[in-house]
C-alpha cells in the first residue's frame, strides 16, 4: 500500500504533461506506438527490480538489521509449531 501512495505522488505532475502530448500528437500513429513502447519497457524493468531485488526469504532480506532478522526466524518457527507440516495432502479432501 506504502509503494501505491508514492507512485500516485510522482505520477500527478507527469500526467498532466503525458495527457497535454496525447492531445497534441494523438492522433499521429507513431507516438502512440512509441507511448506503448515506453510504458511496456518501464514495466519490465520494475518487474526485474522486483524479480532480482527481493529476498526469498524474510530472514535473509538485506534491508532488516539482525534483531529484524531474528523475530522473522522466530515468528517462522511459531508458524511452522501451529500449521504443522508444509506438505500438502492431496488425499485428505475428496468429492465422493
């Protein structure tokens, strides 16, 4: 929710300036190719930001400090006491 408040905040000012070209140049084919371009490779690129800059795992993340660290390695111990084994049974649910 955090990411969604700052993104919003960036993208006011430049929405005004991206909608003054799209009534300028709207109806050239070739800036519409190119404003479809620009958004897919900014999508790409936060999708490896995302892809490559996120820890698996809470308790390896690099942005928690080692007390961080640790509450995440005890809270994952606590889940794992109450939800029992991480296998799933498939055979425990039938229709019939």
């Amino acid at each position: 929710m955090g990411s969604f408040r700052w993104t919003v905040s960036l993208a006011w000012p430049a929405g005004g300036n991206y909608m003054k070209l799209l009534v300028i140049y709207g109806g050239r084919a070739d800036f519409i190719r190119w404003v479809y371009i620009i958004e897919g490779l900014f999508s790409v690129v936060c999708a490896l930001a995302v892809w490559f800059g996120l820890p698996n795992d809470p308790t390896t993340a690099w942005f928690l400090n080692e007390e961080e660290r640790e509450m995440m390695r005890t809270r994952n111990l606590q889940r794992k006491k109450y939800l029992g084994s991480c296998q799933y049974a498939t055979n425990s649910h039938s229709i019939y």
